[in-house]
C-alpha cells in the first residue's frame, strides 16, 4: 500500500518550502487545462518510458495525484513509481478537484468545472 498525504499536509509542505516533486497523472488536455502548481505531468501508460528521465532522483520526495478521489490513476502511477525503485512516493487522494475546491491556486488555462 502506497502512503498518501492529505491536502493540508501538501499545502503546509508547499508554504514552507518542502522539496517536494508534484505529479499529475491525468490526461495531458486537463494537465494543461489546470495543475497544482509546479506539477509535472506524468500519465500512466507513460511512467516506464519517461519516469527516469522526468524524476532522476529514485530517493526524491514523490506526491502523486490525479483529478479527484474517484480517479485512479495516482495509484496507478504510485505503484508504478515503487516498482521502479523510488523509495519516497505519496499519494494525495483528493487530488486536483479538492485542490481547486479549497481554493488554492492552480497553473494552466481554467479550473476544473466538475469533478472527477
């Protein structure tokens, strides 16, 4: 079972300057559409292909997150991650939809108009 991390300890960690890598796992269109910021994007049927290359550091602080508490695709990602050797790997299970609902900033063009 991956970690997870809610979105009051993300936000604290983020305020205070945690060295932190952000993941989004959704479709690239959403990704571009809105991100927590500094997210990059990294979609499941690409983590084998681009992980090394997008997060070099397997000990790095890894949060993974997709649009919301129905979608999976973090999880996905997460186990992904792992079983790629990375040793610091969360998920954050409210994800981009929760992030936008607190209203916290984002990245990108528009907010998410409906949840996931």
């Amino acid at each position: 079972m991956i970690p997870t991390i809610t979105r009051e300890q993300l936000q604290r960690k983020l305020e205070h300057g945690g060295n932190v890598t952000l993941v989004e796992t959704g479709p690239e269109s959403d990704y571009h559409d809105s991100h927590v910021p500094s997210a990059i994007h990294l979609p499941p049927d690409q983590v084998r292909e681009l992980a090394t290359q997008l997060l070099p550091d397997k000990e790095a602080e890894i949060v993974v997150y997709c649009g919301g508490p129905t979608c999976n695709a973090s999880e996905i990602v997460a186990g992904e991650l792992v079983a790629l050797g990375y040793t610091n790997v969360r998920v954050y299970k409210g994800g981009k939809w929760e992030w936008i609902e607190a209203g916290l900033p984002t990245e990108g063009g528009v907010p998410l108009a409906t949840p996931y």
